[in-house]
C-alpha cells in the first residue's frame, strides 16, 4: 500500500476499535511516530492526513524542524530527553511526552523560564516496572504529578506509558486498564488542573487497537504508517 493508503488503514482501525469500546472515534489522535523517516515522506505523511508527528531524536528532530519538514502539523516529543538536551527541545514542541524524572521536570521548568513560555508536557509511567525502562512507578506518578502541576512554567496535559512487550495478543490490556486508572486517579487528584488533563498516550503499531479500547487519547504509530525502520546506522558502518 501506499504511505496516502496505510494512513487511512490505521486511522481506520482506530475509528473501529473506538466504536467497538463505545467511544468517540474524534477523541483518539494518530501520533506518527517518524523516528528515522526523511523530510520528505514526513510531508507527504501530513499531506496524507497526519495532524501529529512523534520524534524519538534530538538531532533528527532538529534537522527536519530546520528543514520545514513538519509544517501543516503538530510536533511531540516522544522519545528519551536528556537533561543536556532540554534546551534544544523546550518551545520547539507542542508536547514533551516523555518527562520521567523530577531531574527532568526541573530541567525543562528552567529552560521555559528563560524562554518566557509555558511548555506541555505528559508524565512517563513505567507500568510494567521494567527496570530496562525510564519513567515514573505508578505509586511515585501522584505526588509527580502534583510537582508538575505547581510549576509556572508547565502545563501538566497526562500521562505517557509503554508497556512491557507483549508475547500475546491482548496482553499489554491490563497495563492499558492500569493506566486508564491512574489518569483517571490523577484528574480527580487534581481538581484545579482536571481540564488540562486530557491526554493518556499509550499504544504503538502492534497493540494500538487495545490501548483506545482501553481510554488512549494518543496512540504513536511508526510501523504500521511507514513499514519496517531500516537498521541504525553505527559509527563505524557511518565511515564505510
């Protein structure tokens, strides 16, 4: 299929897996998650229909803002931040998806300071507790989130999570179910930020489908849009 055609296959299965759950299908964002794609299929992932572009990398992500490549759409980051690199992301995105430290929270607080902006951002969950994975324990996401929510310069919009992979279809729905319930815990936790909070980010190509039936409002999807990533390229293949 084409790039125009796998668009609309995946923004398909998510309008029926939302009507399957009794939901909205409006209520569910595709995040094209464009880790390792050129400027060009990035336009023509937006000419297509993409509203959301998801970057995992610092460098790559500044290479195609330089190069215009996202314009007609939204930008996230969602990939690992490095302290070092908050200063190269704050203010350039929309969403910063992927805060997983109190480390981190301060880090981007500062940096939107100086810039005299104030910056969205989601809580990353480790919902599995894999200690091969960043971010937040569930037990440690409340009083995160409180943090997030008393700083000037940020506006917490909820929560971020990749499960454990899973060896079964269906397996990652209970670390969705979870997540649905520790966004929904974080809302009424805090009533003066609930209608800010309105973004649960979970789900990618193999288990999307599950994750809105669960309460996604996000799904990042690469695979399923763009076919298999070509492998990274090394430091020494680099110089061949």
């Amino acid at each position: 299929m084409s790039l125009a055609q796998q668009v609309a296959s995946v923004q398909a299965r998510i309008a029926a897996a939302a009507r399957q759950a009794g939901r909205d299908p409006e209520e569910i964002t595709l995040v094209a998650a464009t880790k390792t794609q050129t400027s060009d299929t990035i336009r023509a992932a937006i000419a297509a229909g993409i509203t959301v572009c998801g970057e995992n990398r610092v460098q790559e992500m500044s290479a195609h803002l330089d190069d215009d490549a996202y314009a007609g759409a939204r930008l996230h980051f969602i990939g690992h931040l490095q302290t070092n690199k908050v200063r190269q992301v704050v203010g350039r995105v929309d969403l910063i998806e992927s805060v997983s430290s109190l480390r981190l929270l301060e880090a981007i607080e500062a940096q939107a300071a100086k810039l005299d902006l104030v910056q969205d951002i989601l809580l990353e969950v480790n919902i599995g507790g894999e200690a091969s994975k960043s971010g937040l324990l569930p037990a440690e996401t409340p009083q995160m989130a409180r943090l997030a929510a008393g700083r000037p310069h940020i506006r917490l919009r909820g929560l971020m999570a990749i499960p454990p992979a899973a060896s079964i279809a269906g397996g990652n729905r209970k670390f969705f179910a979870q997540m649905r319930q520790l966004f929904v815990d974080i809302r009424t936790l805090l009533t003066d930020n609930k209608s800010d909070i309105d973004c649960l980010s979970m789900g990618m190509s193999g288990d999307f489908e599950d994750a809105v039936q669960e309460g996604a409002t996000l799904v990042r999807v690469g695979t399923a849009l763009f076919g298999p990533r070509p492998p990274v390229r090394t430091a020494q293949n680099e110089g061949q």
